[in-house]
C-alpha cells in the first residue's frame, strides 16, 4: 500500500474527503518526526511504539575492494510493533 491508497482508504474509513485525510495523515508523520527528532518516543497503544536508537560505530568490510571501513555511531528510529498489530499480522 502506497501513500495514495492509505490516505483512500482512511478516507473512506473516516468518511471524511481525500483531502482531509491527506491533511490528517501528513499532520501525524510530521508530529511523529518531530517527536523522534527531539529524541522522544511516541506510544500509540495496541499499533506500536517509534522511538530512537543509538547504533555503535563499527568496522566494516567494503564489498567492493574488501578493504575494512570506519561506520560512524549515528541515530536511527526504530519501530516496536504492539499486540493488537502482530495479531492481526499473524
């Protein structure tokens, strides 16, 4: 599913225009990013919870050359799925 389809299907979930949906949905991914940018986690019980996670600098071997890399430390967001998500995935 694509953007386009999620903002559809809301949409019609919601009864509310495309447009609205559209509106809604940027709205919540920006407050997530805000949210994970500021180092905050964001719950949304029973779906899952986003949050940011440190990942160690590292050595690393180029698959080209075979020569051993430096991979910086650096930040990356992380998704825990909830109970009510991996059910239904099941």
């Amino acid at each position: 599913m694509n953007k386009k389809e999620l903002v559809e299907s809301m949409a019609g979930a919601a009864d509310i225009s495309k447009a609205a949906a559209e509106k809604a949905l940027n709205g919540m991914l920006m407050a997530v990013t805000e949210a994970l940018a500021n180092g905050d986690k964001v719950t949304l019980v029973g779906f899952g919870t986003f949050s940011v996670a440190k990942r160690s600098a590292r050595q690393a071997k180029n698959p080209r050359t075979g020569e051993m890399i430096k991979i910086p430390a650096k930040k990356v967001a992380k998704f825990k799925p909830g109970s009510k998500l991996a059910d239904a995935v099941k």
